[in-house]
C-alpha cells in the first residue's frame, strides 16, 4: 500500500504544478471564445446579453456559465434559449477546462458538430435538437474522458459508431428517439463503465448480443426498434437471423423470426453458426483485453475528485527524497510569515513524516500501536486490514490528507490524516474521539476508528458514495447536476440544519461545536442525505493551527476582534445556505479571496435591494412556487452571515426558520 499512495503522492505533485497555475491565467481571457461563440449562434428565444466580452465570465453574472472554483470555465449549459441553425466548436477550444456542455432543447440542425476537438469533455448533451446525418464511425476516439453522452430526440442516421466503444469512462449513453440503424455492437456490453443504455425508438436490428443481456448494474432499454431480436424484447432469434444478421443489409422491418430462408441447408446454417461464435468469442476477448491494458492507474483517475474534494488544496505531501531540496526554502518562507492558509504546517508535516522512516511517508505505517475502535456499527478493523486495503488519494485539505480505503470485507473507508492534532495526550484525545463514536444522528457523520502517534493522528469514517456537496456543487456540474433539484437542495439544507442543531446541543460548552463547517465537510449519502464531517475538533488542535485550519476562524469578527463563538458556526451555515441556492463557490473559502464569487457581499447587496430572484442559480428556478421558499431561504441564509456576530440568528432561530420552509 505504501507504494501506492507513493506513487499517488507523485502524481499529486505533478498535478500541481501543472494544473494550479493554468486558471489564474485563464481567468479573464476565456470570455473572448465564449462571445465569439455566442456571436456565431442564432438565439430565437431570449438572449446571452450577460455574456460580455472583457468582463469576467466567472463572476457569477454570466448566463448558463459554470467555473471550477470560480477560476476557469468549466460548464457551458444554455438550453431552452432557441438557439438554432449549425455552430462551431472551434471557439470553445481556448477553454482548457471546459467539461460540460449542455446545449439540449434548443432547435440546433446539421450533421453533430466537431466536438471531439474538446478532449477534455466529460458530459455532452444534446438532447431534443434536430441534428442529424450519419456520425463518423471514428468520431469519439480521442474524447477520452467522456461520461456522459446524449444525443437523444434528434435525427441521427446510420450505424451506431464503434469508436463509441471504445470511451474508457462512458457511464451514461442516450441514443434514444432517433433513427439509428443497422445491429447493436456487441462491443458496448463490454464498456465496464457503462451504467444506462438507452437505444429506444430507432431503427436497430438484429441480435440484442448477450454483452448486455446478460449484464448486471446496467440499465438498458431497446425497446421500440422493431427489428431487435433477442430476449430483452421477447423475440426469439434463431440460427438463421443470427446468420443474417452478419450479412444482411436490406431496411431490416420485419421481424427476424419471419425472414427464415426456406431452402437453407441446416449443416451448412450450422457451421456457419459455429464459425461466427468462434470469431465472436475471439473478439470479445481481444475487447476484454485490451480494455484491461488500457485501465488507468485509479490514483490518477480520481484526481479529478479529489481536486475538488477540498477547496483549499495548497498542500502537497511528497516523499522525503523529493522534498529535501525544497525544504528549505518552505522553511524560510515560514520564518517570512508563510501563508496564511496553513500549508506552511502542511510542509513541517513533510519532513516529519520523512523523518518517521517509514520509507518515503507514503504508507499508513511506520508507528506503533493499532486502530482504536470506537464504533463498531459497520464491524471492526485492525491497521492490518486497512494496510492490505486498496487504496486512492481523495485530497489534501486544510487539516491533512484524505484516503480511500477499500477492506477486504467490502467496506468502503475513508481515512483521514491530520497533522499537528497534538492539544491533547493520548488518553484525553481517547476520550474525545469515543465521545465522538457514541453520537448517532442522521445527519452526523460518525467516525468508526482511530490511530493515535505523536505527530499525526488517522481517523477513520465510512465512505459516502456521493462524496461531498463541493463536489457535487461545483465539481463535474454535468455528473450529478439532474439530481440536484430544489427538493434534494432543500433536503440537503434542511439536513445540515438539523445535524448542526444536534451538534449545538451535543457540544454546547464548546466555544465552537462544529468550528470548520463548510461545503467539503458535508458528505452525501447514496439518497443525498447530506452527513456533516469534522466537527468538535477545535479542543484536539493547537491555537495557532486551529486559526490557520478552521474556516470559522475565517468569520469577520475573528479578523476584527480575535473571537469566536457559536454565532461563527451560524455565520458558516449561511454560507452553506447561500452556495446551495446560488450554486456559486464561495470565494470565503479561499484562503487569498481570489476567485469565486464573493456571496456576502453579492447576497447583502441584492438582498437589500429586494432583488433576491437574481441570486437563485438558474437550473433551480423554474417552479413558480419554489421561488417563494427559495427566497425565503435566502433571507435565512443572509440573516446568518450579519457581520456583527449581534445581528446574527442564533443557531436554534436559524434552524426552526429553516423547518418552516416545506416543499
Ligand atoms: C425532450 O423533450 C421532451 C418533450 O418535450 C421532454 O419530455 C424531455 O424531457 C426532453 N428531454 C430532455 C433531456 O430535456
Ligand atoms: C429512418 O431511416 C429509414 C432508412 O434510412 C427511413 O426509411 C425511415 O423513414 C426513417 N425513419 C424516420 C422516423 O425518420
Ligand atoms: C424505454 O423507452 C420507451 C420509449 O422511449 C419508453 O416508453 C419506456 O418507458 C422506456 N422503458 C424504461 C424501462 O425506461
């Protein structure tokens, strides 16, 4: 294990380096593509008048635009605008980051413009346009990140194109309501990927190849292409249509059952038969194998995630040799005052866990001593069966770093390092973290393990399949942004409100019971049952560090006056509240305040100019009688974020406020 995380650590670093300077430079120059875009579109229905060139398309004012942490454009999502005619997509290549396109319902026409020029895509959709003619056969070949992929309720001709199957990632595929022709490759039963199929109402024929039949975890539709034979459609397929199949390429309308030539010869059916299982058989394995060589190294497939698992992923913890050469020079800027954002600890934690001698730090091991159980709801565990457990880097955050670790008994683990955790000596912090492992509320996350040594600390919690609401927020919007709707982000507020009024009642005598609320520290469940994650931790964390690592220390009256209270969780629900309803990344969160969108000032300001409406994200508000409930919302959340910590809601006024507000 330890030389997977090593090696992940690696990777990691080469990501920052490479990645973390881009967006800033992005940051202005992306709106000129994006208006030469919009210039070459026709829009029958509304406008993109608030796409302006010069102005900053991630300041939260630019119409259907969605950016990475506010720096870089990410989404592009204008649907329902009537935009009509062919576009280009050339344009939208001077967009480095750009991941989402959605341009569905729209009256777009012509054969499926070049977007394969955007190898970076991971979510195309283009439902209910009329696009049509055939797709090159090699079309998709280098969009190699793609996820998600609709093309549904256009005109698309022709046959399904192979280089489709051929998409390492593809998780979603809507062919659906379009006139596809000729067989269902068996080749796309082989994409591991793979979860939703939709190839109805087409004109497909042929076999529906047992790929798919006979695959589990995949939802599939064929029906309504009347040609398809096979048991997903209840149509026997015998020996001669299977024949046929190979060869035949008349319309295809009858059904195969009556297309049995009546003077075929059964022994040469037979051999031919035989011939074509064999052949297919080769291929199929040739397809598993090749899919297996092609597997990426899972620590870089989650980078994406774990970019984004946290906002302020500064830190980079290499192994000793790599970071010897730039200790130094992280020493000194410390003496200079460092940074502000507590990577400064981040490095000493470096050279610490060098010094351990564990090989590289890169591994769990190196201390003596085990896990510490101290909830046994999903079974026990020893550092042995997290040691042989598969691991992934999630990512860094203010505190330390995050592991997924998959047991061998199935359980899915999350296992946190903190550094400099040391306020407290081994038995008081014993004390603690049982105290946390007894709270059960539904909406707590509550840890399952820990493992004490003097220079960090792991703690262990259940895995959460949704990851967290930063992700789900502001991270690949085209993944799970259908799931968010007004109902799932009013659950989600509702959720964290009950479990911080059960954290406040639970840790009342604490100057901060929770103390580092903030968008990655809510996790979701499989339903988005939002589960609020490291809290309490103010007492096990040494003052200095605790003001660099906590985001409640990011309050203005801690700038002003060096205090904190409860009302600074209150202040920290509001802007979970806010981010939740505008969609927008906080720019709080940023240790340096660059980037994002400044939501209190943005909030306070239309708040008092009673123009709320524009600060509900756009995908959410479209019911005329949410829009009530949402800025009903919004006075909470502006409520909660008063810079006088006097003029704040208390904790238990907030909640009850947030009760009120039904679906
Ligand atoms: C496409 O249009 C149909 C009919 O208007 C609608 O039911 C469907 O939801 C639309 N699909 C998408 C993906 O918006
Ligand atoms: C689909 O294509 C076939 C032949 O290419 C054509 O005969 C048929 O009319 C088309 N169907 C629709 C609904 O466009
Ligand atoms: C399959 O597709 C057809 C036609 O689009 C639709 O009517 C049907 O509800 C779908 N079935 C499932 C199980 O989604």
């Amino acid at each position: 294990m330890a030389a997977v995380l090593n090696h992940g650590f690696i990777l990691v670093l080469l990501f920052f380096c490479c990645f973390s300077i881009i967006p800033s430079l992005q940051h202005v120059s992306e709106s000129e593509p994006l208006v030469r875009f919009k210039n070459s579109v026709k829009i029958t229905k509304g406008d993109l008048n608030s796409w302006r060139a010069g102005t900053d398309p991630c300041s939260g004012k630019w119409f259907g635009i969605y950016c990475q942490k506010g720096l870089t454009v990410s989404g592009i999502h204008v649907t329902r605008l009537g935009l009509s005619g062919s576009i280009t997509v050339d344009d939208l290549k001077d967009l480095p980051n750009l991941k989402t396109i959605r341009l569905d319902n729209n009256l777009l026409s012509g054969p499926l413009p070049h977007f394969f020029k955007l190898r970076g895509l991971k979510s195309l959709m283009l439902s209910n346009n009329s696009f049509s003619e055939e797709i090159p056969d090699d079309f998709f070949k280098d969009m190699t990140k793609l996820k998600r992929l609709f093309l549904d309720h256009n005109k698309f001709v022709g046959k399904i194109p192979s280089s489709l199957m051929q998409l390492p990632q593809l998780e979603e595929l809507h062919l659906q309501e379009n006139n596809f022709t000729g067989e269902i490759p068996v080749e796309i039963g082989n994409i591991k990927s793979l979860k939703t199929l939709d190839l109805s109402v087409n004109n497909l024929e042929g076999p529906v190849p047992e790929s798919i039949t006979n695959r589990k975890n995949l939802a599939v539709n064929v029906s309504g292409n009347e040609g398809l034979c096979g048991e997903l459609v209840d149509l026997s397929c015998d020996y001669i249509s299977l024949d046929e199949g190979q060869g035949r390429d008349d319309g295809g309308q009858t059904p195969p059952t009556a297309t049995v030539s009546p003077n075929s010869n059964n022994a040469t059916v037979h051999a031919i038969m035989v011939a074509i299982t064999l052949l297919l058989m080769f291929f199929i394995i040739v397809g598993v194998i090749r899919k297996r060589n092609k597997k990426k190294n899972p620590d870089f497939r989650m980078l994406d995630k774990q970019r984004l698992s946290d906002n302020d992923i500064v830190e980079v913890r290499v192994p000793e040799s790599v970071s010897t050469t730039a200790k130094r020079s992280t020493e000194s800027s410390r003496k200079r005052g460092g940074n502000a954002d507590g990577s400064g600890s981040s490095k000493k934690g470096v050279s610490q866990v060098g010094k351990g001698g564990n090989g590289g730090g890169g591994g769990l091991s190196g201390g003596m001593g085990d896990i510490i159980m101290v909830n046994s709801d999903k079974g026990s565990f020893g550092l042995p069966d997290l040691m042989k457990a598969a691991a992934e880097v999630l990512g860094n955050g203010s505190l330390g770093s995050a592991y997924k670790a998959v047991m061998t008994n199935g359980l899915s683990v999350v296992v946190k390092r903190i550094r400099d955790m040391n306020q407290l000596a081994r038995e008081p912090f014993d004390v603690e973290m049982r105290r946390f492992g007894k709270l059960r509320h539904p909406n707590i996350l509550t840890p399952l393990a820990y493992h004490y040594r003097r220079e960090e600390k792991l703690v262990v919690s259940e895995y959460m399949p949704k990851s967290s609401l930063l992700y789900v927020l502001h991270g690949d919007r085209g993944i799970y942004h259908s799931e968010l709707t007004w109902p799932t982000r009013l659950k989600i507020i509702q959720g964290v409100a009950h479990g911080m009024k059960f954290l406040h009642e639970e840790f009342a005598s604490y100057d901060l019971p929770h103390g580092n609320l903030k968008s990655s520290n809510v996790l979701l469940s499989e339903t988005y049952e939002p589960l609020i994650s490291d809290y309490a931790f103010l007492p096990l964390l040494q003052p200095t560090n605790a003001s660099q690592a906590l985001f409640a220390f990011k309050t203005p009256e801690f700038a002003q006056t060096q205090q904190v209270s409860h009302k600074s969780d209150v202040y920290c629900l509001g802007i979970i509240i806010l981010e939740i309803l505008t969609g927008k990344f906080p720019s709080q969160y940023l240790n340096n305040g660059k980037g994002g969108t400044d939501i209190v000032q943005w909030v306070q300001s239309s708040v008092a100019e009673q123009k709320e409406e524009e600060l509900i994200d756009p995908e959410i508000v479209n019911n005329t009688d949410s829009v009530r409930q949402m800025v009903e919302l919004l006075r909470v959340g502006a409520a909660c974020i008063a810079s006088n910590p006097d003029e704040r809601l208390d904790m238990r006024e907030a909640v009850r406020r947030i009760e009120q507000v039904n679906t």
